[in-house]
C-alpha cells in the first residue's frame, strides 16, 4: 500500500536504542519538523486527536508537514478499543497526506498486532534490535566517533565489564570522557576509564551477576576473578546481587501465586494490569518496584527464577546482608567473602 507522504516506523525493545535511531532519521528527513512526545501516562485518544489536527494544518514555516510521533507506547499488545479506534484514525489520517514525512518511533512494540501490521504497510520499517556482544564494540565506538575521539581496545573492554549494556549510561560516559580528554588528547584510555567511571554508578555488573546465578561453580569462580580484575571494593557487586534477588523474590511470589507463568514472556501490559490489582504505583521507577521494570528483563529472569523456591531466595538475601557486613570485618579478604557467598547460590 503507498501513500503521498513519507512515512518511517522505528521499533525495538530498548527505548534508547530506538531514540537514537530516530533521532538520525528526523535530522535526516524532518527539516524544520515538529516533535510530538508520546508521555507514558498521556491519554491516548487526545494524543492521537492532536497530532492528526497537526498534520491536517498546513505549516506557516516549512514547505511540508513534518513530524516526529516520538515514543509511542501504545503498541505493546491488549489493546483496547479507544486505542484501536485511535490508531486507526491516525493511520486513516496518514494515508491522506498529500506531503511530508511522518516518522514514528515506538517502544515496545507487539508486531502480531493487527496495528502494527497496518502501520507495517504504510511505512518504511526500522527494527532496531538490541545490541549483542558481537557488535557492543562497535556501539561503543561510533558513540566516540560522534564525540570526535577515538577509545583503546583495553578502554573497551574495561567500560563494558563496568557498565554491561545500558546502552544509555555508556553513551553518557563516554561524553563524559570525551570531554575530559578533549584540549588534551584524541583517546581514550584504560586509565581515563578508571579515573572517571564510578562502579558504583554502573548499574549491576551485568554479566557478573549473571554468573552468580548459574550452576556452575567455575563460571562463578571465573565472573569473580574478572570482577576483582577491574574493581577492588566487593560491595557494588553485593549491592547489584541485591537488587537482582530482591526482583527475584517477588518474581517468584507472583509466579506461586499464579499472576506470573514461567514459560511465558511477561509484558509491560501485564505488569501495569497486575500493579493496578495490587494497588501500586506502576510509574514509580525504583529497584524495589517490579511493576516499573523493564519486561524484557524481568523475563530473562525467569529462567534464574526458575531454579530457587521463595524460601531459598530468602536466604539468599540474607546472606547478601551478612557478606556485606564481613567486608567491612574481613576489608583485607574480600574476594575471598565474595567465593564463599558465591558457595551459598
């Protein structure tokens, strides 16, 4: 199906990837173009109404209409009616431009839907996949390239082991270690990367972590020689370990409670559906808050969640308290600390 005007779709699971694949695409073909932010607890159908009213007016200042619909959240699946009816009149108002370009950006996105099959036809489509460790590398180092800068393999490899893959918090450090080195040097170093990069700052040592709940012992052993390589303190670690058992626990009370299945991917209707039963607050993004997470990441965890009953969970945390407590008794011993909590997973 063709239409007059230009339209692009771009979609993924992680909302930052997909901005920043957008972002190329509106300075790209959106001169002059007027931005609509999606917010998360925007009404649908008023959002819809005025964006439609905004593309059937013609632009005082531009030769055509161009928008950008930027962080649609209504396309994860469940819809309902008021949604259908408004998507539908936003895709009938699309097909009856006559110029322009309409660039949409969505996170997440359902692509069973029959919405987002209409929009498929429509559209020039952009699946932004997350990134993997074959091509992190490369991530990392276009983030460097818009900065003007260049980053050592040994840079590489530290800022990874550090900060995993919030695709978010690299490129922010990464600007900040452009700036530093900036009047002085064109590169990044290894040494750059330890001065400026806080690990306390760097999420929860994702692969690390990862490890801990594998039932391997040597994979334990060796996640924990790799952490001790780059960082001497074990408590941002234990701190990560924390924050991931503390999901964990109430990942495993909603699936013993059967609100949760453990061979089924959880979705972010799902959650919202599920804080509204229980009366929480949904939007209130902390690490005790399962309901504010990201569902992709809650459904890895599954597979983790699977192995331990709640009761075992609960020790697990327990002992997290007491390592971070013999850190402070055994400063000198920490990896060893570290190897015996390791025992107790």
């Amino acid at each position: 199906m063709s239409v007059n005007c230009k339209v692009l779709f771009v979609y993924g699971s992680d909302d930052f990837l997909v901005d920043r694949r957008a972002r190329v695409l509106y300075d790209t073909y959106c001169e002059n173009g007027e931005i609509f932010n999606c917010e998360q607890k925007s009404d649908v159908r008023l959002f819809v109404n005025k964006l439609c009213e905004s593309l059937n007016t013609v632009p005082m200042f531009a030769p055509t209409n161009n928008v950008w619909v930027r962080g649609v959240n209504f396309f994860s699946g469940a819809e309902s009616e008021e949604v259908k009816n408004s998507v539908a009149f936003l895709l009938d108002t699309v097909k009856k431009l006559n110029d322009g370009v309409v660039l949409i950006s969505a996170h997440p996105v359902d692509k069973r839907t029959k919405l987002i099959k209409g929009l498929s036809q429509l559209a020039e489509c952009y699946d932004v996949t997350d990134i993997s460790d074959k091509n992190f590398d490369e991530f990392i180092r276009d983030v460097c390239a818009e900065n003007v800068v260049k980053i050592t393999n040994e840079a590489v490899a530290l800022l990874q082991n550090l900060i995993g893959k919030d695709t978010r918090l690299m490129q922010f450090e990464l600007e900040k270690l452009a700036s530093y080195i900036y009047q002085d040097r064109d590169t990044i170093t290894d040494k750059d990367v330890n001065l400026l990069v806080d690990p306390s700052s760097s999420g929860e040592f994702f692969q690390q972590i990862e490890k801990f709940y594998s039932p391997s012992i040597d994979e334990k052993l060796d996640a924990i020689g790799r952490y001790f390589y780059f960082v001497n303190e074990a408590r941002p670690l234990i701190a990560g370990l924390q924050n991931r058992t503390r999901l964990m626990i109430q990942l495993r009370a909603l699936v013993d409670s059967n609100k949760i299945q453990l061979d089924r991917s959880i979705s972010k209707t799902q959650l919202e559906n599920l804080a509204k039963l229980l009366n929480v607050n949904a939007f209130e993004k902390n690490s005790c808050n399962i309901f504010s997470q990201n569902p992709w990441y809650l459904s890895k965890l599954l597979d983790s969640v699977n192995r331990y009953s709640l009761h075992r969970l609960l020790d697990i945390q327990l002992a997290l308290m007491d390592a971070l407590a013999e850190t402070t008794s055994r400063y000198d011993d920490q990896v060893s600390v570290i190897k015996e909590l390791a025992l107790k997973f």
